[in-house]
C-alpha cells in the first residue's frame, strides 16, 4: 500500500493545495503568455518531491497508492495542466514502465534522478498511424550483437523537447504481427541518431510540451531493454491504464475550478442591478455543473479502491476515463456559458480551461477507445470469445 502514513500524507496533500492555490493559479496567465513553467515554479515542484510522488520509496519516489494519487490529482487538476504535465510523465507513463517492469539496474541509474526532477522522461509510444492502435506501431528494434538499432518515428510525445530520457517502444519481432512481438526501450536524449522535432503548436494546455521523435539507426546496449522482449506493449497498457485513472482526477479536480470561478462570477457580476445568480437559469448551469463534479469524484475514489485492490485495473480505470473527460467537457461549456461574454475573451480562466479540456477527450485512448475497452471487457468478462 502507501508509502506514507494518513498524517503524513494529508500534510502532503494541504501543502500540494497551497503550492497550486497561491503560487500556480496567480502564475497561470504568465504559463499560457509564455508558453512554458517558469523557473521558480518548478524549483517548488522538485522541492516537495512532486516529480517523484508515486514513485517507489525505496528509489527517492513517495510511493503514493491510487488512492492518494487521485487525491492529489484532484489539487493538480486545479490549475492549468501545464502544471502536472511537468512532472506527470516521470510520475506516469514513462516512469511507471521503469518502476514496473525495469531491470534493478535501470531502477537505480533512473529512478531517483526521475524522482528529484534532475531528469524528465518521456513516452513515446504514439506513431503517425499507430495512435489509438498502438499495436500496430512501425518503428522496429533490431538486434546486431550486443546492441539494439532503432529506427522510426513518433509523435505528439508530452515533454520530448525537455526530455533527458526516453521509453521508446518498438517492434523487436518483425514476424509477429500486433503487440506481441514489441519491446520498450530506454533511451538517453543525445544518444546518436535521436532527435527531437520543434514544439507543437496546440489548442491549449500551453506551457506543456509536445514533438515528434525521430529514431534514425539508434543503437542502444542490450540492457536498455526494458522487462522482457516481446512484452512492451502489455507494460504500456498496464501504465496507460493508470493513467488514465489519474486523468480522470484531474478532470474533477479541473470541474471544481471552473465551478468556484462560476459561482464567483454568478454571485457578483450584475444585469439589471442584480447578480446574474439571481437567474434561475443561470442556478441551474451552476447546480448541473455541481452534480455531475460530485458523482465524478465519487466514481473516481471508488474506482482507485478497486485499482488498489487488484479488483479492476481495467475496466473501471476506463469508465473514470470517460465519464470524467466528458464531465469537464460539459463544465468548462457551462462556465463558457455562466461568464457571457467575458467568458469568450482571452485572460479569463474559463476561456483558457474550455481550451485546456478538450485534450483530455483525445489522450490516453480517446473517448471511443475507452468505450471499446469498456464494452469489449464486459463482453468478455460474461465469456463471449475474442472474434
Ligand atoms: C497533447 C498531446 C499529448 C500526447 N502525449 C503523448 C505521449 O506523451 N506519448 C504518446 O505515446 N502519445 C501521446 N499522445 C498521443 C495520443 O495518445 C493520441 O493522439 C491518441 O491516442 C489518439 O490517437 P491519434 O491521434 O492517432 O488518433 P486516431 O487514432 O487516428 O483517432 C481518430 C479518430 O478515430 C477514432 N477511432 C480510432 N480507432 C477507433 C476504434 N477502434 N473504434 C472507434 N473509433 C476509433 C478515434 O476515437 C478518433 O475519434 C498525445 C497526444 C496529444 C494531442
């Protein structure tokens, strides 16, 4: 279980609150102007250990169950997404494929280092026609002797310009077809023949990073495979699928904002000489906004309970998935609708959070994806075989 014990960790928890509260929110409109996490801020994440929250203790992490995790994804998810995106690749997808299933070795040379945020990691998994069906990803790993040669491309990959370390997933056995047959593999930014494309230019979560990485005859030693050969897609649904638990607590975390910016708002701005509050309609935006945040959040704790359990690391991770990005979807709508206006105009955090929202319908397995994963388990949880 946890790393830390109940006092220890809402200690932990009101300090994330208070870092997000006082010194992300004020810094938001400067993330989104500049396009990136000023310095200072992310000195503050690395000394609260944020890179490393879920992590293993024994290699510098916290170790935080799911529980906790979706707990402080709920604070995380309170301002803008560049915040977590920092730090949620070293925590998530990339680290977890290390902390999961790396060899000891490539747990003691990364882990601690991923951990105090000296070194960012990056997942690439994601390939021009291999995005929803990462199965079917082109970019091969050949063995030549003691080595492994790389080559391909991948792209959309979150922190890939910032990035020192890379979990490059690839296809090791030509002959087989599907994710049999792909292994994942670290490697080190500046190893000879990787590069990394210009920044992409995106609807929202500006201060977070995306690019395309190329692989062109990278040769990495034999022991930067990580786990074993020919299980690399399995470990990426293993950790895309926690992920996919954390996303939908940061989506609940993002409803609650763009709710308090409402009511805020509905309490105070005036047509008529009264507060638009007064409008039962305008009530019921707030209140539609409230319900579905609630039963988001309710969902998401009980599906990390299960997670922790071993009771449903799939199906229920999905569902959160999908409901949650889809509630934000329709809060950030509302709270659009709540400001009029204003809520159209740049510099108003609910203009910038229906941008930052809509990514969450597309990553880590799109809406669609997560109903096909959903659907398909059930079916065969009930016995109906694969066709
Ligand atoms: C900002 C950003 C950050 C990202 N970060 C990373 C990262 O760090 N690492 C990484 O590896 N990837 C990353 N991704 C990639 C992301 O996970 C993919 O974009 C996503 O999985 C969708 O794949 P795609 O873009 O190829 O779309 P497609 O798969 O081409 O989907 C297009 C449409 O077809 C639908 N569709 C596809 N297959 C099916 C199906 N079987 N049934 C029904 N509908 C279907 C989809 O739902 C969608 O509506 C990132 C993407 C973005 C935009």
């Amino acid at each position: 279980m946890a790393g830390v014990d109940a006092e220890d960790f809402r200690q932990i928890r009101d300090a994330v609150r208070q870092l997000v509260r006082e010194v992300a929110v004020p810094l938001e409109e400067r993330i989104d102007d500049e396009d990136r996490i000023p310095d200072e801020l992310r000195a503050r994440i690395a000394e609260m250990g944020l890179f490393g929250y879920a992590l293993p203790e024994e290699h510098g992490g916290l170790g935080v169950s799911m529980a906790e995790d979706v707990e402080l994804a709920f604070e995380f998810g309170y301002t803008t997404p560049a915040f977590r995106s920092l730090f949620g690749t070293n925590n998530g997808i990339a680290g977890q494929v290390i902390a999961k299933f790396g060899s000891e070795e490539q747990k003691k040379v990364y882990l601690p280092r991923l951990a105090e945020g000296s070194l960012i990691g990056s997942f690439a998994l994601t390939e021009a026609e291999a995005g929803s069906d990462p199965a079917g990803l082109r970019t091969t790993a050949r063995r030549d002797g003691d080595s492994w040669v790389l080559n391909g491309s991948k792209r959309y990959i979150t922190n890939a310009p910032l990035a020192d370390l890379f979990v490059v997933f690839a296809r090791s056995d030509p002959e087989q077809a599907g994710g049999r047959g792909i292994s994942s593999f670290v490697v080190e930014a500046g190893t000879p023949g990787l590069t990394v494309g210009p920044k992409d230019r995106k609807m929202g979560q500006s201060g977070a990073w995306t690019a395309e990485v190329f692989l062109d005859d990278v040769r990495v030693p034999a022991d930067a495979l990580v786990g074993e050969e020919g299980r690399g897609y399995s470990s990426a649904l293993t950790v895309l699928s926690r992920g996919r638990l954390h996303i939908a607590a940061l989506c609940v975390g993002m409803a609650q904002r763009v709710l308090d910016e409402s009511v805020s708002y509905a309490a105070t701005a005036k047509q008529g000489g009264a507060p638009i509050g007064r409008f039962q309609l305008v009530q019921a935006q707030l209140a539609d906004m409230h319900a579905e945040l609630l039963a988001g959040r309710a969902m998401v704790r009980e599906v990390a309970a299960r997670y922790d359990s071993g009771e449903d690391t799939s199906i229920g991770p999905s569902s959160a998935k999908l409901f949650c990005t889809e509630m934000v979807g329709r809060a950030v709508d509302r709270a659009v609708q709540v400001h009029g206006g204003l809520g159209y105009l740049r510099t108003t955090p609910v203009e910038r959070f229906y941008r930052d929202a809509r990514l969450y319908r597309l990553y880590e397995g799109t809406s669609e994806v997560q109903r096909v994963i959903i659907g398909g388990g059930l079916l065969r949880a009930a016995g109906m075989p694969r066709g």
